[in-house]
C-alpha cells in the first residue's frame, strides 16, 4: 500500500517535469550547394550568415568553384544537390552529358561586360588576339564567340584562352597583357575599370535579353525531396529580399568586404549595381522567359544545336510553391 502511494506521488512530481521538456528540435538537413565566388554569392552568404536557411531547418554546406568545368564534374558526381550557376550549364548538362537535371528558379541576366586592356578600343582591334573564357563551351563564352561574330571575326581570327571563374579572367588579365579581354562579371569588371581597362559595353546591350544564373538540381533528386527543396527556394527568396532592402544595405556591404576581401569603394559600388533590376540581381529570382529563348538561340547559332522544347529543361512548380511560402499567399 505505502509502495503504491510513493510511486504515486514519483508521477505526480515528475508529470510537470515531463510535460514542461522541450521537443528536441529537429536535426537541420545538410545540403550541398555549389556556386560561383563572385557577388551573385550574396545571397547565399547573407541566407548562412543571417540564419534564413537554418530557420527552415536546412544546413547549407556551400562550395565555392573554380569554373563550370570543375562544378559540372562535381554535379555529376553527386558532390552537392543545388548548384547556382549560368543556367546554359544546366542545358549543356542535358543536351551533351546526358544528365536529368532541372532549372528551378532565375537570378540574373549575367551582371556581364566586355572588359578589354588599355589602348583596345573597339572588338575589331581583338583580331589575332587572345580572350579570356571560363570554358569554351559554357554561356558566357558562347556570348563572346556570338559578338565577335557580329564584329566580323570568326573562330580563328582571335584564340581563346579557357581559365576558369570570372575571378581568374580578371587575374589573368591584370597580370598579362596578352590576355586582350574577358567577359567579366561584379565584382571583378569594377576592379577591371580601376586598373584602366576598357569597357567595351554590358552584353545585354550588346546581345538582347540573357537568362544568365539560376539555380538547378537533378530531377530525380528533386523529386524525392520536394519538400526540403521547396524550404531551400523559400530561404534563399528571403535571403535575396534581405539583399535586395536598402535598409540592410551596412550589412550587406559589409558581407561583401569580408566574403569576396573588397575594399569599402568597390563593395559600395557592386552594391548599388547589385540593386539595379535592370543589371543586378533580378527581384526574387523570378525566371526571364524572353531571355531564355534567347540565350537558347545562341546556343543553337553558335555551337550548332538544335534544342528541344522548354519543358525538357524547367520546372518551376518548387519555386512557385517556395513563392507561396514566403508571401504567404
């Protein structure tokens, strides 16, 4: 008799104990992302730094890469689940590596200009020169190829010199004047202007809507995890909102300084032009349809191919339920 009242009163003292514990939280799922070290990162860093991925219970492990050479070889691998790239990579995957990859979201229309060294003032004078690409058969350098054709040079009359991420184009061409121009992107065309090289014009000016980054995954692996990349678009829309408000524009500013190691001046610049819809950053990394017919056009035109219907290469039913997450709509 006395056991069972002892007993009793364990329970009623241990009840507000056990119904007082926390749940424990969740364990964050990891997720490899893979990306270009370059502005068009901002995102990412400030979604790690300001914690929108870790509130949708995600944990980014973010690669940097050394080119679309480098990064098409790791996806392939399996190395990371979500790259953040020119999405003409996502394409080049389908239609050459045979890959079932899918493009989920827009970015940007490539943040690009031709930037040529000092005393070149025209593409003509690019004539039995070298230009800088990341891999010849990747978006930007297909941009390149595509302009020089309409300046009367063909594949022949000028060499292309493959090096990698627009980081290295722009060191390539600051330490060696035989590089004669690259396609470079923020924040590497401002440090390109401070050294007194020439701009020969943004590409979008020269070329017409582009459908630059965005992001892709496999199909299959999206599919299976629908839900976790749904979270994925929802944090990374948030983070680029974050980005995007000028009333974070300190911090951002500073994110830029310490991520990319750029002085105040140029991070203040890559900055404003981060925010000009019209170069930077599209707003919530909405898809430009007209820039992707375009971009698949010149693809077609330059390296021969024809393409299959847009449907084989987009799936925007991720980012429009991630969309519905973040507005609440």
């Amino acid at each position: 008799m006395h056991h069972h009242r002892r007993f009793g009163a364990a329970v009623v003292l241990l009840l507000p104990l056990l119904l007082g514990a926390p749940a424990k939280a969740a364990e964050p799922i990891v997720l490899g992302v893979n990306a270009f070290p370059n502005a068009k990162a901002l995102p990412l860093h400030a979604g790690i730094a300001k914690g929108f991925f870790e509130r949708r219970g995600l944990r980014i492990e973010l690669e940097l890469t050394e080119g679309a050479q480098a990064q098409r070889e790791g996806f392939a691998a399996g190395k990371f689940q979500i790259v953040h790239s020119a999405i003409d990579n996502a394409v080049f995957n389908i239609e050459v590596r045979k890959l079932d990859n899918v493009i989920l979201s827009g970015g940007d229309s490539g943040m690009n200009e031709f930037y040529a060294q000092k005393g070149i003032n025209s593409f003509a004078n690019l004539r039995g020169r070298s230009i800088v690409v990341d891999a010849p058969d990747t978006a930007y350098a297909l941009q390149a190829r595509k302009i020089m054709l309409q300046h009367g040079l063909k594949e022949g009359d000028y060499t292309i010199n493959p090096v990698g991420a627009a980081t290295f184009r722009f060191k390539a061409m600051a330490e060696n004047k035989d590089n004669a121009a690259a396609i470079l992107n923020l924040p590497f065309n401002l440090q390109a202007e401070q050294l007194g090289m020439k701009n020969l014009g943004r590409l979008t000016d020269l070329l017409g809507p582009y459908q630059g980054a965005g992001a892709y995954a496999m199909r299959g692996w999206a599919e299976r995890n629908r839900a976790t990349l749904e979270r994925y678009l929802a944090a990374y829309i948030e983070a680029l909102r974050f980005v995007r408000d000028p009333a974070n524009r300190t911090e951002t500013i500073a994110l830029l300084m310490e991520k990319l190691s750029l002085p105040r001046q140029i991070a203040e610049r890559t900055y404003e032009l981060l925010l000009d819809p019209a170069f930077g950053f599209t707003p919530d990394a909405r898809f430009d349809r007209e820039g992707f017919r375009n971009m698949m056009a010149l693809r077609a035109e330059v390296e021969g191919k024809t393409t299959a219907a847009p449907e084989r290469y987009l799936d925007f039913s991720y980012y429009e339920h991630a969309m519905t997450m973040v507005t609440g709509k």
